[in-house]
C-alpha cells in the first residue's frame, strides 16, 4: 500500500472516532438531563395506576402487622437426668410483641404443653428462662 493512502486511511479513521465520540457525549447528556427531569417531576402528576399499587403496598404492611412473623425456639432439657434436648419453647409473636409463648416439658413417662400470652413483649405470669429467651430471640428476629 502507499504511504500516502495509509495517512489518508488513518485520518479518515480519526475523524470517525471524533464523530463517534462526540455522539456518544451527546446522547448521554441527553439521558442525564432526562434523568434529572423524571426525578424533579411533581408527586402530584404521578399516574393513578402507580398511586393505586402504592395504597396496595400501605395496606399490606398494615395487614402484614398483625402477622406471627417473629418466631424463636428453645430447645433444653427440663431435667438434668434426660439428653436430646426434647423439651422445648417456641415465641410467636406480631410486630407489637403480641402473641404466644408455647412450652412443651418432656419427661420420662408423660410431657406437658402450656401456653403463655405475650403482650409488647412481656408477659403476665411469670416465665421461665428458656420462655424469655424465646421471646428475646423471636424480638430479634
């Protein structure tokens, strides 16, 4: 090849990279100004299908309050001369610390359940440790 077709080729080849360039910086100013549009738009003018799913979202947090999401178990043994950790307490417990603390105690030859209610976190009658920290771990959780 000639020389002088060479430079030729190899400056016809920069003027495209400048087009390219300056294109490209043009196209993505043009999406920043857009950005910065969208984000300054008025609450006010947001469609009403997106207002209409954001009231849906409100009313499931306010359904999803009173579900028995915070859940903890405690597994022990009740008795020092029994292994295999089968007694056990299990919180289950809604956001505001509303619900109920069950208790098994396993024994040799029976095994009792009880029940507590927990009311903001607490209880009225007395608890045992593992039932506390059932409720601890379930606030945690």
């Amino acid at each position: 090849m000639n020389e002088s077709l060479l430079s030729v080729l190899v400056v016809l080849l920069l003027l495209v990279s400048v087009a390219a360039l300056v294109v490209a910086l043009l196209a993505l100013r043009r999406t920043t100004v857009h950005a910065r549009r969208i984000s300054r738009r008025n609450p006010a003018s947001v469609p009403a299908d997106l207002e209409g799913l954001r009231g849906e979202v409100q009313a499931l947090r306010v359904e999803a309050a009173d579900a028995l999401r915070h859940l903890a178990v405690v597994r022990y043994d009740a008795f020092g001369d029994m292994g295999g950790h089968l007694s056990w307490s299990l919180a289950l417990l809604d956001d505001s610390g509303n619900g109920v603390v069950l208790t098994s105690i396993h024994g040799r030859s029976e095994a009792r359940t009880y029940a507590k209610n927990i009311a903001t976190w607490s209880c009225d009658q007395a608890m045992s440790p593992e039932e506390e920290e059932a409720v601890k771990f379930a606030k945690s959780a």
